[in-house]
C-alpha cells in the first residue's frame, strides 16, 4: 500500500525521485521512487545504526553483489544500489500489486487454484535464487508480492546480511518466527532447504489465513517449529501434500525448487480473485522538475491544499467596489440638485421681476388706503408702521417666495421649505397677507 511521504523523509535518494512510502523493514524504510525517464523502483534506505556498522556494510556489499546476478521472472531484480555513501540503499524493480500478508489480511485466504499457481511461481523464482549461489533466508508473507502475472520474491540475499549482522546487535531476529527452518531457528548452517521450508509455512498461510505453527511470542514460535508438528488440519486436500513435504523437520527429505516445478501450471493472466486485483496499485506519472521546497527537503504541497492567501486580500475588491458605487452615487446626487437648483433660480428670478413690475402700483394703492386710515384714526393715536420681516424670511415683498440660505448637513435630502412673512412681535400685520407656496430649498451635498 502506498503512502505520502512524512516530513523529515528524503525527497531524492541517489538519481530516484520518491514519491511515496510502501513499508518498512528490519532494514530500513523502503519508498516508491522514479527515474529520470519515469520508470518505478523500490528504493529501501539502510537504518541509520546499520549504517554505522563497518561489518554491516561489508557483508552489505558481498550480498548485493551477488543478488545483482539473480534474474528471473517471478523476482524482483536489483536495478541500482548505493553501497558506500552515508546513508547505503538499495533500489529493485517495483511490483504494483499487494503482498501476500495485505491480501489475506484484507480478504481472506487465497482459492485453491491461487495457491497452487503461488506455489509454482515462488518455486520458479526460489529456483532463480539458488542457482546464483543465494540463499534468501527470510521469505515470508510481507515478502511475496502479488502481481497480474505471478508473484515476486524480494529482498532475496539481502537478508543474510542482515543475519550475520545480528549477532553484534541485541533485539534483531534472525528470519521470521513460524516462518523460519528449524535450522535456522537453532542457529545452524542454512542452505536452499531452509528456503522450501519457508516455501511450505508461507502456502500453508495464503490457504488458511494463518500459520502452519499458530500464533505467540518468539520463543513459543520457536519452540514449535523446532519440536512440534505442522497443523495441517485446515488445508485442502490439493495443497496439502505438496506443503506436508516442504516442512519436513530434516533438510534433506525435503524437494528441491526444481522438483517442485516439474508438472506444475505457471500462473497466468487471471489467477488471482478479483478482490486482490482491485489492489493493484497504479504508478503515478512522473511529475515536473523538483520544487524549490523539495530541493530545500520539504514535503511538496499536496494537489488538493489550496495556495494561502492573507484573510485581507479577500477584502479588497469588495471594498473598491463600495467605494467605487459611493462615488457613483454621490456624482448622481450632486448632478441632481445643481440641476435643480439651476431651474428653480431661473424660476426664482421670473417671478421676482414680475413682482418688481407691480410692486409700484401695488404701494401707490396701499399708500393711499394708508393715508386715508390714518387721517380717520389720528385721533386715537399715532399711525401703525408697515409690517417688517421675521429673522428666518428675506426682505421681500410679502408674496415673493424665499429660499433657505442654510445648508443642510451632508447626505441631508431635499425638505420642502414653506415660507411666509410674519409679524413681529408687539406690531400688527396688513389683513390682506397670505401665505407663500411651498418650495423646495437647494441643497447641494457638503463638498461638492
């Protein structure tokens, strides 16, 4: 199963661009990386303590070397390597399909028919592995990969390295309990035997789900590899010779690779249920040029993150845009009433010239009704005087419309402003005084 790289994990190893985690071993990390001309490998990274030991990498060195020779279809052959750098690693042809530990895991044991074309593509490619010379020492479910055309053997040969490292570092296992020969288990010399007995444990699993020699701690396991017999109970019939002979406890009554592939169907297209097929994993294309944040070690930005912008920015045509429409706005408003202030004072001033035009027949009339009144109430007192302008009117003539001279604070809307002349206070007014129409005062918005 693939997984996204983790902050803190290399983003180049050697010429390889890594893409993605697909596990990790008693070794290392390894990771899904791809080549200048995008072809996929698995690439695993040495532990840092394993890198540190000289003997390690000797023995390292000695066993690559020797997988470089082993070539077969049913393997995954070493393509690139980097044995004397800081950090040593180790690059294989990548295989797109699960291993055997995921698909049983996640969908049961294998059919009858998958199991005996496993059977006879672990053989083909066991058998590539010993005529280099190369014991694999560790071949266990998690390394068996599933693919469309049969199954792969990796970190063939490299194991041994690790094995022959293990007795100067407390805490790493030699092989994997209930997968391991008894041979092994006790410490003794392992030859291609050991190999088919793993062979046996690990057909026993893809049938049944579980091991030929159960579940426990190290030492139970142990134990019953060395000293107790297989539970076979559950296998089909079909499978169950061919296993009963790979876990024989002594070496030598066990078949040789090439035994078991004489009469056996190879795997073919279709030989694995449709569940594990769905697995599959696809290569991912090969992406543009580094970043600066990968050449810098930082993980790429994921495809789906949206790039971050500061929360103001967000703001900025929204507020252009208001300002923009007040503007507006505010061009209209003032166009508005100039325009209305125009036409009202052309109208303001026609009608106080023809007020002025009769103002002189009008005065000559009142004159005259005035003197006659007064000649009539001398006796009473003296003559009332002509009624004056209250603090808000102008000093028109009564009847003249007037217009305010204050301005409205701004934003104001126009009022309608109506105007009439009054009389002061302690003095009385003409009987014939009538009240002005009602206008509209212009206005004009404060600063414009």
């Amino acid at each position: 199963m693939l997984h996204e790289l983790q902050p803190g994990d290399p983003q180049l190893i050697g010429p390889y661009r890594l893409r993605g985690r697909l596990g990790a071993g008693g070794m290392g990390q390894v990771f899904l990386g791809l080549s200048a001309g995008g072809r996929a490998v698995a690439v695993k990274v040495i532990r840092a303590d394993l890198a540190t030991d000289p003997e390690f990498r000797a023995r390292f060195r000695r066993e690559v070397a020797v997988a470089r020779q082993v070539s077969g279809l049913f393997t995954a052959p070493v393509i690139d390597a980097e044995l004397d750098g800081a950090v040593p690693w180790l690059a294989t042809a990548y295989v797109g399909g699960p291993s055997l530990a995921e698909a049983v895991s996640e969908n049961g044991p294998l059919p009858t028919g998958s199991v005996l074309a496993l059977a006879a593509g672990l053989a083909e490619g066991l058998n590539a592995i010993h005529a280099a010379g190369v014991v694999h020492r560790d071949l266990k479910p998690a390394n068996v990969l599933l693919a469309a055309d049969g199954p792969r053997v990796i970190d063939f040969g490299i194991s041994r390295a690790a094995g022959n490292s293990a007795l100067t570092h407390t805490g790493l296992v030699v092989g994997s309990p209930g997968f391991m020969s008894p041979e092994q288990a006790e410490g003794r010399e392992v030859g291609p035997p050991s190999d088919i007995f793993s062979l046996g444990a690990v057909l026993a699993f893809a049938a049944t789900g579980g091991g030929p020699f159960g579940t426990g701690s190290t030492p139970a396991l142990v134990y019953r590899v060395v000293h107790s017999p297989a539970q076979l109970d559950r296998l089909p019939a079909e499978i169950r010779p061919l296993v009963e002979r790979c876990l024989a406890k002594d070496p030598g009554q066990r078949p040789t690779a090439a035994d078991l592939l004489a009469g056996r169907v190879q795997p073919a297209a279709g030989w694995l249920p449709d569940t594990v097929t769905r697995t599959f994993i696809a290569v991912p294309a090969l992406a543009a040029p580094l970043t600066h944040r990968e050449e810098a070690g930082q993980p790429p930005r994921r495809e789906n993150q949206p790039p971050r912008h500061r929360p103001r920015n967000r703001w900025r045509p929204l507020a252009a845009a208001v300002i923009v429409a007040g503007l507006l706005g505010a061009s209209a408003t003032a166009g508005f009433a100039l325009t209305a202030t125009n036409n009202r004072s052309h109208a303001g001033r026609g009608q106080t010239a023809a007020g002025a035009r009769s103002a002189p027949a009008a005065a000559t009339s009142a004159q005259a009704s005035s003197g006659r009144a007064a000649s009539a109430q001398a006796p009473l007192g003296r003559a009332s005087s002509p009624a004056t302008s209250g603090p808000w009117t102008s000093s028109t003539p009564a009847g003249t419309p007037s217009y305010a001279t204050t301005a409205p604070s701004p934003g104001a809307s126009p009022t309608p402003t109506a105007s009439s002349t009054s009389p002061s206070p302690g003095t009385s007014s003409p009987a014939s005084t009538s009240s002005a129409p009602a206008t509209y005062a212009p206005t004009t918005s404060a600063g414009y």
